[in-house]
DNA sequence: GCATTACCCTGAAAGC
DNA sequence: TGCTTTCAGGGTAATG
C-alpha cells in the first residue's frame, strides 16, 4: 500500500529514468480505475516530453512540455514499471507508455483503486486534487507549533487526524501508526487533549519514520516496489504494524489491535498512552 | 464536526 | 484437494 515514501522511492527512480523522454504512444485497458480514465489521456500525452517528476503527498505528477501534468495515484496496489524494451502486458495494465527510445513505462494495478488524468494546466496549483492536500510532512511548514495549533482544533481520534490528506498529505495507516508509537501517542487520543511537547514529539516522529522509510525505499508487504521491480526494506523496521500479539521491542508488552473506521490499528498497551 | 458504514476491487488466507 | 468466505485497505460519499 504505498504511502509518502513508497511514492518518493518510485519519484526519485523515474527522475533517473524517464525526465526528458518524449511519449510516442498510449495503449489503455479500458477499464476503469477509481473514476475512468478520461479520453483526453491517449490524446494528450504523445508527441510530450517530460520534464519533471514531482511529488504532493501521494501523487506523482509528471510535468510535461508543451505544459500539461500527468497525475498519477497508486491507490492500494498500483505499481509503477519501467521496461528497457517493450513490457509485458498483463490482465492488470492499464496504461502502458510508449516512449520515442522504445522504453516503456506501465502502470499495473489490480485492484484499481488508483487514479490517472491529465490536465493542461498553467501550475500545479491549479490541479483540483493537489488543490485539496494539507502540509508535506517533510515539507518546510511542517513543525510541533504549527501541528499543536492545528490539533488543539479538533476533537477527532489523532490517527483519524494524521491520516486525512486534506491536513497532512502523504501519511497512510502504516506510518500513522508508526510516528504515534515513536511519539508514545495512543491511536485513540483525541486531538485536543495533547499538549504542546507532545504535539512537538508527534511532529518530530512522524518526519523521522518517513524519512527512515524512504531511506529503505518503503515498506514492501504484498504489492509495493518500485518501478524496477525493487522491494522496500522498512517492513523489517516496524514496531507497530501488523505486529499484533508480538512483544514490543522497547517494554516487552503484547502488541495490541483495535479497529478504527474500519481499518486496524496497532499499539503498545506498554508505551503509548 | 465527527463517527460509521458502504463502495470500488481482487489476491491471499482461512475455513469447511 | 477444491470450493467458498473473509479480510485487507485509500479515498470518497452518504448517513446519523
């Protein structure tokens, strides 16, 4: 499932291997994603070059010359896959892009919760789904003053907090819950009764796993690597997630699990209060 | 404003 | 062994 550093693992590979090639074809499944792939985008991309590979939260944008940006979103299982030559194509490609060198670049996603489009747009900032996105994490704005200021706000369970994308883009339940372990933060606090230091250790943790994971190109379960087919390492990393009924590497005391909003949480009964 | 539920989807795991 | 059921989850929308 990738999140932030997942999508900064694959946006710092494609800067390497696809910025200034120029799109000879589109070939699409036809099937829809999470809303259809819109008409425009076979049409739009041949004969573009790409110029810049950004990153908002979990997006991929690819900056395109003459101007128009190609977003890209993983969803759960969306993959990213670059071919030397021409890819094989599966039941699960959607999109497979044909560079003017014969290079190719897929996208594969089998549970196609993901999402392509294309805009002719002046900025990025004109891109609707960019438009609704909160702070980058690793971002400039991102600090203990500015997260306290934001959670004294509400009175929302912290993990429902950290995982909406319209406050803080990029965090998905994996690092969510493994900042809040690092910051001895139950799941089920709300937001309103954590103090300041503890607002300052939230924000200190949740850089210093993202940034831990993107250095060991995220974490790989079942679907994430990267666009050369390169699995993460940070799964080896973990101290929370999916360790349900383990001890806790820091106190020893059993890993435990709830469900929020349908998702599962992971804590230590031990360390996070 | 917030929580809950449902939906999209399919591979893996569990259950029978 | 083989079939069926359950579960996982990011984002979004509807509902309470």
């Amino acid at each position: 499932m990738p999140e932030m550093p997942e999508v900064e693992t694959i946006a710092r590979k494609l800067r390497k291997t696809i910025v200034g090639k120029r799109v000879s074809e589109v070939q699409l499944s036809g099937l829809p994603l999470r809303r259809p792939i819109p008409g425009s985008f076979a049409a739009v991309l041949p004969g573009r070059t790409i110029r810049r590979i950004h990153r908002r939260g979990k997006y991929l944008i690819a900056e395109l010359e003459p101007r128009a940006y190609w977003l890209i979103h993983l969803g759960m299982s969306g993959r990213i896959l670059y071919f030397p030559g021409a890819g094989e194509r599966t039941a699960h490609t959607h999109a497979a892009i044909r560079f003017t060198d014969a290079t190719e670049l897929h996208y594969r996603d089998h549970r196609r919760f993901g999402l392509l489009a294309v805009y002719e747009a002046a900025g990025l900032g004109e891109i609707p789904e960019l438009q609704a996105l909160g702070r980058d994490p690793l971002g400039a704005g991102f600090n203990g003053q500015w997260l306290w200021r934001e959670l004294r706000r509400s009175r929302q369970q912290v993990k429902s907090f950290l995982l909406d994308q319209g406050r803080i883009a990029g965090l998905g339940n994996i690092y969510v819950l493994e900042a809040l372990f690092h910051a001895h933060l139950r799941p089920t606090r709300r937001c309103h009764r954590i103090s300041r230091g503890e607002a300052v250790d939230l924000a200190r943790a949740i850089a210093k796993v993202l940034r831990q994971a993107i250095r060991n190109r995220g974490t790989s379960f079942s679907d994430f690597m990267d666009s050369d087919g390169v699995l993460g390492d940070y799964q080896n990393h973990l101290s929370v997630f999916q360790r349900e009924g383990k001890r806790c590497r820091r106190c020893r005391s059993e890993i435990r699990r709830l469900i929020q909003g349908n998702r599962s949480s992971f804590f230590c009964p031990g360390c996070q209060k």
